[in-house]
C-alpha cells in the first residue's frame, strides 16, 4: 500500500497508521451525517409543506437533488428523484420539462463525481449519493493527475496600468 522511500521508526509508524485510522473514522462519521442532515431536510420541506409555510431560504434544483440523494440510501432513477422533490414540496411548476432538467443534473452530478450511475438490469438506469472516499493515499501512485478539462493551469498575465 504504502513505498517506503526512507526507513521509519516504529513509532513513526504507528503514528501514520494511527493517523490513517482516525482520518477513515472521522470521514466516515462525516458521511454519516451528512445523510442525516440531508434526511432531515427532506423532512422540513415535507413538514413545511404540510403546515402550509413558504420556505425562507430557496433551494437551488441541484441542492435539492443532491440532498435527495444523500438521503435515499440506495440508488434512485430519476422518476424517484422527482417524487421525492414534489413530497418535499420543490416547487417544479417553473420547468417545462421538469424530468429533463432533473435528468441533466443527475448526469452532471455523475460527471462531477458527485454520484454514480448504475445500469440496472430489469428496471431504469438509478444514481447513487457517492460519499467521499474514506482512504489516505501515500506514494507516487496516489499525486495529483493532469488538471481537469476546463480548468485554468496558467494566470493570464497581467496588464500594465497607465498612470
């Protein structure tokens, strides 16, 4: 897992592998809640909806399907996201086509590594919360990969004022 390019002591090492635990320990309970906090905001929504109450803050579409995700536990196709968004109360009246916009963030969601997509056999295509990898990496295998397509590597240079 790990190349050693320098001899460590024992208790070097046990103060890596020690660090390397509680990173995984404290990753995963932030997983954990962020699926909490995302089940609760569903649930607010629904609640806010059934009391009659207009939300104060207004969730972008993104948002709310990332909570949605978050939340499900499993994975959901994108008819499941568009229910769960109506049962929170989403106001989705202002899309035409509202499924085609939940589909394209979906997609992007995929994109950005946000969620996975699953093929599944006998019923339509679902995406699933992707939690952030628990794991420390350490070694050559584990450096940064060339920058993403359509991001900036160099500053553009600046210009002179004239005074």
């Amino acid at each position: 897992m790990y190349k050693a390019r320098v001899s460590a002591s024992d208790d070097d090492q046990r103060a890596l592998d020690a660090a390397v635990r509680e990173y995984e320990a404290l990753t995963q309970q932030r997983a954990d809640l962020d699926a909490r906090i995302a089940r609760l905001a569903q649930s607010i929504g629904s609640l806010t909806r059934l009391c009659g109450l207009v939300p104060t803050v207004p969730w972008g579409l993104t948002d709310a399907c990332r909570m949605v995700l978050k939340a499900a536990g499993h994975p959901l196709a994108a008819l499941e996201v568009r229910a769960q968004l109506e049962a929170m109360g989403f106001d989705l009246s202002r899309y035409t086509s509202d499924l085609a916009v939940i589909h394209t963030i979906l997609k992007r969601l995929t994109q950005a590594g946000e969620a996975t997509f699953e093929a599944r056999a006998w019923a339509r295509p679902a995406y699933a919360w992707r939690p952030s990898a628990p794991g420390v990496g350490i070694g050559e295998a584990d450096a940064p990969g060339p920058p993403r397509a359509g991001t900036r590597t160099r500053r553009r240079p600046r210009t002179k004022r004239k005074a």
